[in-house]
C-alpha cells in the first residue's frame, strides 16, 4: 500500500538521505518497510522548481533504478513529496506512479479506497469534466485527487492557483477524507485507507486515515543526522525549520506518529494546525 515523504521548509535543502542514504529511507523502504511489505511498483519524487512544480516518476522500483538516486542527488527545494508504491488499484506504470500534479498542486496517496470498483465512477461523475480529461492513469488515488481539485472552490481554493493558508488546505482534507471513507463504508465492510498529502509548494496538508504516519521537527540544525554534513545551500542555516512527514520513522531522530482519523498542516517549516476529524 505504498509509502509515502513529504517535508516542507524555510530554505531550501537536500532530501538525499530521506530518499536514498538514511537507515530506513525510501530506497530501503522500496525492498521492505517496518511491516515487512515490498514497495516495487514505481517511484516518483516531486519538487518545486522556479515556484513551478516539476515530477520525476518511474515504473521501477527505487532500489533496482539508478534514476531514483539520480534524482535523490539533485533535488535541493523547500517542498518534496516523494513517494514508492505498492499496486493495488492500476497496473505497475509510469502514468499510475505517485505524486500526481495540477496546477500548483502535488498530491500522494498512501492507501487503498475500498469498493472502489462501485465507488470510482461516482466520483469520475462528480468530477468536472475539464479536470478529468487529465487523468492519465488508473488508480483511485490520481481519481480521488481529480476529485478533491473539484471540491476546491468550496474551500476557498483554487486548482490553478496556491492557498492563501494551510488552514483551507486542511479544510478541504478534513471534509473530503470522511467523506470519502462513509461513502466508501456504505458499500464494503474493507476500511478506508486515506493517507493524503497535498502541498502547492508553500503550504502542506496531510492525513491520516488507516495507515502509519509520523512527523519529525527540525529547528536550527545545520548538520544532517545521517551524513553529518549541512542540507542547506544558503545562509542562515540556524534559523532553519522543517517539517517532514512519513509513513514510517525514516532517520534516527525522534518522530511523533500522528494519530489515527486526524490531519496535519505546516508552512514555511512550521507546524501550524492539528485537528481530528469531526465524530459522524
């Protein structure tokens, strides 16, 4: 059910040893997470670049794909969603690897939503028709994010454009996720497996709903915890501050799991609002 990286910062820095060098990095993760699962069926890493997001994907595996570490090696942003998949709606293909992009927008899913045979064409109708044209692939996950980009303008947001806060964001989240998981409970009795990110590379919103998910604070750090050495390529590396979010503890650092059925949001390094979904 895939695993999924997101970190949103002050400056801009180096995501190498998340993606390819840490003890538990998404390289590793791609052969065997903490549950014991291969994530093979594909990689994608998203990035900002000239306030423009830019997707690097693959249909292989990231540890048998040289173009994942490649990639790992250059990417220097203050906003990355990486992601490494296990199928379980789609085949294995470069159109269904994750993030997916509109706009300013980046989205990953870590998940399955259940009765999604019954359930996927209710939203494909839901969806207005300018943005499902730009469906490419097969997953619930590129569906459902069509489908949250639809429900935007009801939370002030814009497809095309970026928030104004992290708290429209995380609005948009905590209204669609449950939404999303009821409707998918009146038609299986398999929960709902709704991990979200979604950043438009200012602000990032994230949830948990069914999978793992954890979150690691660093303010001031000039030297990273697995190779020593600073990720910044700027000054001012003792004002840093990140937040980065992940399926499972990647480093050695103290994570914090995220509770269950609650949702998460940080801009600019700082995390700014935790709320728990609203009781039925």
């Amino acid at each position: 059910m895939c695993r999924l990286y997101g970190i949103t910062g002050n400056q801009p820095a180096r995501v190498e040893c998340a993606l390819v060098e840490a003890q538990n990095a998404l390289l590793q993760q791609s052969i065997l997470d903490s549950r014991g699962i291969a994530n093979p069926d594909g990689w994608g890493v998203g990035v900002y670049e000239h306030g423009a997001p830019a997707v690097y994907k693959s249909a292989r595996a990231a540890a048998h794909d040289t173009e994942f570490r490649n990639t790992a090696a250059q990417v220097v942003s203050r906003n990355v969603i990486a992601h490494i998949r296990a199928a379980t709606v789609g085949s294995s293909g470069l159109d269904n690897s994750h993030p997916f992009h509109h706009g300013p927008w980046l989205f990953a899913h870590n998940g399955t939503l259940a009765g999604f045979d019954k359930l996927g064409p209710q939203l494909k109708a839901e969806i207005p028709d300018h943005l499902l044209r730009q469906r490419r692939g097969e997953t619930d996950s590129e569906l459902m994010f069509l489908w949250l980009l639809g429900r935007m303008h009801e939370h002030g947001l814009d497809p095309l454009s970026g928030a104004d806060s992290v708290n429209d964001i995380l609005d948009l989240l905590a209204t669609a996720v449950p939404e999303l998981s009821h409707r998918a409970a009146a038609i299986t009795r398999e929960p709902a497996r709704l991990n979200f990110l979604l950043t438009d590379g200012v602000h990032l919103g994230a949830s948990r709903w069914g999978n793992s998910l954890y979150l690691t604070e660093r303010t001031g750090r000039t030297d990273c915890e697995v190779c020593d050495a600073t990720h910044l390529s700027g000054p001012g590396e003792s004002r840093y501050r990140a937040i980065a979010i992940a399926s499972e503890p990647i480093t050695r650092e103290t994570w914090v799991e995220v509770a269950d059925h609650s949702f998460i949001g940080a801009t600019n390094g700082n995390l700014v609002r935790a709320m728990a979904a609203q009781a039925a």
